[in-house]
C-alpha cells in the first residue's frame, strides 16, 4: 500500500506559523523562551520556529539541538551501538520557559526522556512541548502544549515526517511498517 500525504509543505509551514504564533503568545512574548530541538527532525523545526519567532518579535531566540539517545529506556534493546548526536545548549536553562520541540509524539517516551536530559542542564521555569505530529496512543502522560495536527494512526502504521533540510521536500506521510 502506498504512503498516505497528510500534510504536504503548505500545510506544514502553516502549522509551523501557527506554532511560533502560539508560542509568542503563551509566553506573553519571547523574553523567557528557549527553543530546544530534540534530534533529529526536532532540531530542524526548532530552526523554522526560531525564524518565525525573531521575524514577529524582532528579538532573538536562543535556540539548542539535544540528542536524548542515553536517556533512553529503551536504548539498549534498539541497538548495542547506539547512533549519539551533538547536544549543543550554549545559554542557561535556568529560568528559561524551555519549549522542547519534535516532529512527532507517540508515546511519550522521547519526551521523558528528553525532559530527563534538560534537568542535567539545570532547573527551567517550564518545560514546554511543540510537536509537528500528535500520533496519539500515550504510555505515559505526556501531552503536547503546541500541535500542528493530530492524527489517529494504527500501531502497524508508522509516521514519515520528511523535511527539506534532512531530504528532499516537506511532507508528513502515513506508510505501513
């Protein structure tokens, strides 16, 4: 069976346009965010939300990359090598409404793991989530403040968010496993 296009790159630049606008708004403007992408598509929306914010605010937003490969808890039983990115936080969490952001939320754990990740950086005010994808089907109660779309997607199907910066194009596909 063929991929099923649920957002196709209109849809997901405005989603991500929304997304920062909410953000600004949440927070009462951007004086206490940070932005804080979880690798890898994270990472790349985290970057778009960054321009859309500094273009309505005209104020910069300190923006970081995390890899939460080792907080895992499930590391060792998907690989005995694990692949371990760069975490690149170079400002102070402490205080700061950290919005962590990745392309798709399904069961939590990433964000668990995540959030595990930050609090070695210190103690923000908030941690915040923005997802592109809400795939639904939780195992801990983790719920995104910030969605771009949510989507009921059966357990064998699997979630493709491809984006211009890791491959060719922007789109959120449906595909079988």
């Amino acid at each position: 069976m063929a991929a099923r296009i649920v957002m196709n790159s209109d849809a997901i630049e405005r989603s991500i346009e929304r997304l920062a606008l909410e953000i600004i708004e949440q927070n009462h403007g951007v004086g206490s965010i940070a932005l804080v992408g979880i690798h890898t598509g994270g990472v790349f929306l985290a970057s778009r939300l960054h321009e859309k914010i500094t273009t309505h605010e005209e104020s910069e937003v300190p923006t970081a990359s995390l890899d939460i490969t080792l907080y895992r808890d499930d590391w060792s039983l998907v690989s005995q090598n694990p692949i371990v990115r760069t975490t690149n936080i170079a400002f102070t969490v402490e205080e700061k409404n950290v919005v962590l952001v990745d392309d798709v939320i399904f069961t939590g754990r990433t964000i668990r793991a995540a959030m595990d990740a930050i609090m070695d950086y210190g103690r923000p005010r908030s941690i915040q989530l923005a997802v592109l994808v809400d795939r639904q089907g939780r195992e801990l109660p983790i719920q995104p403040d910030y969605t771009g779309v949510c989507i009921r997607v059966d357990v064998s199907e699997r979630v493709d968010v491809v984006l211009t910066e890791d491959r060719k194009g922007d789109e959120v596909a449906i595909d079988n496993k």
